[in-house]
C-alpha cells in the first residue's frame, strides 16, 4: 500500500510538471504550491481521521517479538540482520459504518517514519503477533480494539513520526501524525 508522507518529510513545496495547452514554449509549465501541512499529535492522544480514532500509547524497540508459528504456539521472532523491530502498541476505535480488520485489512493506511525520513510499511502477518487480533477479527463499528503495529528498521533508526489515514473514504494526503521523536 503506498503511501505520501510529504508533512512529515519535511518537504514545503510540491512541484506539478505539465505542458501547456497553448503554451508555445518548448519548455513543460512549472506549478508550485504549499504542501498541506497537517497538525501533529502526541504519543497517548486520540487521533480522529475519517472516522477511525487512533491513539498510540507507547512505542518501543524490540530485538524479537512472540509471533504464531504453524502449528499455533508463539516463538520469538528476531529482527532480521542489522535491524531491530519498533512496535507501536496502540488503541483503534472505530466510527465509521462498517468493520475494521487491524491486522489483515486495508482500512487503515500507515507509516512509520524515522529521523532520517526513511519510511516503512508495518510487517505483513501482524495477525500472528501475540496478543494480535486473528485476521478477519474486525472491529464493529462504534468499538474498539488493540493492535501492535510491528515495524522492522535498521538498527540505527531513530523514531520520527507514525501517520494514517482511512484508505476507504480518505486519499494519503488527508494523513494524520503522530510525533514520536520525544517519547
């Protein structure tokens, strides 16, 4: 799932290249226009974007996380070679009009974003993270659930920011950010 973080990179201008209907100019036109800068929110803080409330309660780093094998117990899983895993362990409520799958489903679109502006998608299979809800186990509307969102960096990763959106009514401009350089 794709995603454009361009708050929270950093970058102030978006540059739209075309060529010009009657422009007789070899050269394509050049538009600039401010990014959308979106407001900020902290580690612990409800935050609603279309109808899904996240709030991420703590975040950590972990060398290895318990994860469901095949036959059903849990095992660590270590961080592959030179990275670690940080997890987001958070609190997702639900105000939209249909059920919303944390660990397999597309609703929520998201990145982990580091100090270096690196981004990095949540680890495929969340729904075999220990105390993970099973795939399919949505969230009804009008309640609640927890997830991990468990996401592999390099070992020198800093954390920066976490951002969202709800990818069934919103496009990835309309993400919200959660600052997690000072937890």
């Amino acid at each position: 799932m794709k995603m454009a973080m361009v708050a929270v990179v950093g970058v102030g201008v978006v540059l739209t290249a075309g060529c010009g209907g009657s422009d007789s100019s070899s050269e394509p036109a050049v538009t600039t226009t401010p990014a959308t800068v979106p407001t900020v929110y902290r580690l612990g803080q409800d935050v609603d974007n279309g109808g899904i409330v996240v709030n991420v309660q703590q975040i950590r780093t972990e060398s290895a996380i318990e994860a469901r094998d095949a036959g059903g117990g849990y095992v660590d899983r270590a961080a592959p070679d030179g990275q670690k895993f940080v997890v987001l362990d958070s609190r997702v409520t639900n105000h939209t009009q249909s059920g919303i799958d944390l660990t397999c489903g597309p609703t929520i679109g998201n990145r982990f974003v580091d100090a270096q502006n690196r981004q990095f998608d949540a680890l495929a299979g969340l729904d075999t993270v220990q105390g993970n809800r099973a795939c399919g186990d949505a969230v009804p509307p009008g309640s609640d659930g927890q997830v991990q969102w468990v996401f592999a960096v390099p070992a020198d990763s800093v954390p920066k920011a976490f951002g969202f959106y709800n990818t069934a009514t919103q496009q990835p401009a309309d993400v919200k950010v959660v600052d997690l350089s000072a937890s």
